[in-house]
C-alpha cells in the first residue's frame, strides 16, 4: 500500500503554491518587447571588408553569445549589425546598442555605456549582464576595426618604401 509522504492536505497546498508561481508571468518593460519581436540591425557585414570591425563576446555554455560588427567609414559608425544568441533582453540590449552607435563618430561610440542601454530598455538588475555583454562587444568591435585600420597603414607604408 502506497503511503502519502505528506501530512493530510499538504500535497494540495504545495501544487496550489507550485502553479501560482508557475503562473506568474515575468513582465518586461515595452521597449526590450519592442527590440526583440523587431530586432533592428540583425544581421551581419563582410568581416573582410577592411573597413568592418567584428567582434564575438560571450559564452555558448553560459547561454549568451553576441557578434556586433560596425562599419566604419571617415570616422563615423555608418552601419553596425548583430547576430545574438541569448535571451530577449540580450537580443534587445544588442538591437538596442546597434542604433544608438549607427552615425556616431568612432569615439562617441566607444562612450556607450551599459547604463545606457539598461537605462532604456528599464533592464532589470537580474538581466544587467546582457547590457554589460553588448557594451563589450561594442568595444571589441571597435578596436578590431582600428586593428585593421593600423595593419593597413603599416602595409601601406611598406610599399611605398
């Protein structure tokens, strides 16, 4: 015979406070819903293109991996596009980050800060490492591109030595 491993009525008091939780839905601000259901900018440029700069940021096995590649011509951030695997926040922190770089100088977009995308997108503290990726991969796309830009240079002014 088959013995109930709680007392009278705590079973019921338990699933009843399991799916009460379960319930809950897990609300986010409009604008990371925004952001993710219309990503902007996702995509990706030519990584040999000497005027992209490319950058991968991130973990498979922690769950969130970012690409941001920007374009950069004159010294301005004409294009900059993003492929994000992760959670919606991760995806709409990278949306966001792609348009509030595109058509600033090289140095206003290394000014971003991941305040500045969880500011806007009302992230809340548990999801404040999606920014933090995004604000790296920002950067690391950046330096990549100057990377690029000196090795140019050098090669450059080796030929015509």
């Amino acid at each position: 015979m088959l013995r109930p491993i709680f007392p009278s009525g705590a079973a019921s008091r338990i699933t009843s406070a399991w799916c009460s939780c379960a319930a809950q839905k897990r609300y986010y601000h409009d604008n990371v819903l925004d952001h993710f259901k219309n990503p902007r900018n996702a995509g990706k440029l030519d990584k040999k293109d000497p005027s992209v700069g490319t950058a991968v940021v991130g973990k498979a096995s922690c769950g969130d991996v970012v690409q941001l590649q920007v374009k950069i011509e004159d010294g301005v951030v004409q294009d900059a596009k993003f492929k994000t695997f992760g959670c919606g926040s991760a995806i709409a922190s990278s949306s966001l980050a792609t348009e509030m770089i595109k058509g600033k100088t090289q140095k206003e977009a290394s000014e971003l800060k991941n305040t500045d995308i969880s500011g806007y997108l009302k992230l809340p503290p548990v999801k404040i490492h999606c920014s933090l990726l995004v604000e790296e991969a920002v950067h690391a796309a950046l330096a990549d591109y100057e990377r690029k830009r000196s090795s140019l240079k050098g090669a450059e002014e080796a030929t015509v030595v």
